[in-house]
C-alpha cells in the first residue's frame, strides 16, 4: 500500500482539512507532516492557537491518520523519501519542493481556510467587545 504525505499546519482544524485527509486515504497510509510552532511562527508571523503536541494529538485521533511527523513550512523531496512516503498529496495551490511526479494534486475545499476562521473569531470578538 502506498505511504501518503499531507502537509498541513492545522491551526484550527476545520472540515476542508477532514477531507483532504480522507481523500488521502483513498490513495493510500495517511502520513501528515505537520508544522511546527517555530515554522509558523516563522512563515505566518503569529504563534498558532494550539501547539504542536495539541495539533498532533487532534491529528492523530482521525480515522484517516497514521502517523503524524514534525516538519518545515516546505517539504522536499528529501523529507518525504526519509518518511518512505511514496506521493505528496496537496491542494492544487502547491508550492512544495516536491517533483510533481509525486505530488496527487487536489481541490481546495472552497469558502473555507484557517485563515478565514481566524478572520470570524476576530469579528466575534470585536462584537462581543462593543456590547
């Protein structure tokens, strides 16, 4: 059976990333590297809302997961040989250094992002602050 590699941060886990995962898992074993504190931090200017361990935890009580494994903003080629992952499974916005020979390509769930969470707690907030 083919090992799968999904990359992802996870900092506020949501449905798009539930399908990814499982979509993953019609190809195969579900590797998820996921980014550390210090790469998001580094990448995304902010500290995540749960750390590292907690992400992980999360990821690891899915279904669809196998094996979750620390990991930079971008993943090579290299890191996904050292995981004995076979493809990298990615939304179609890739920008990984992984030869696309080994990267399965899909969809992004649209109208949703960890982004766009961040984006609506913060609007909760501010109302929540006026009254």
């Amino acid at each position: 059976m083919n090992r799968i590699m999904v990359d992802l941060s996870a900092t506020l886990l949501h449905h798009g990333h539930i399908r990814l995962l499982k979509k993953a898992s019609e190809f195969g074993t579900v590797i998820v590297a996921l980014t550390t504190d210090e790469q998001i931090h580094l990448h995304k200017g902010y500290q995540p809302e749960l750390t590292f361990e907690e992400r992980r935890e999360i990821l690891l009580s899915i279904k669809y997961v196998s094996e979750v494994h620390p990991s930079n903003w971008v993943i090579t080629k290299e890191f996904l040989l050292q995981k004995k992952c076979d493809y990298l499974l990615h939304g179609d916005d890739n920008s990984n250094l992984v030869e696309d020979e080994f990267v399965i390509k899909v969809s992004r769930t649209l109208g949703i992002s960890s982004s766009e969470l961040r984006q609506r707690a913060c609007k909760i907030l501010k109302l929540i602050e006026k009254n």
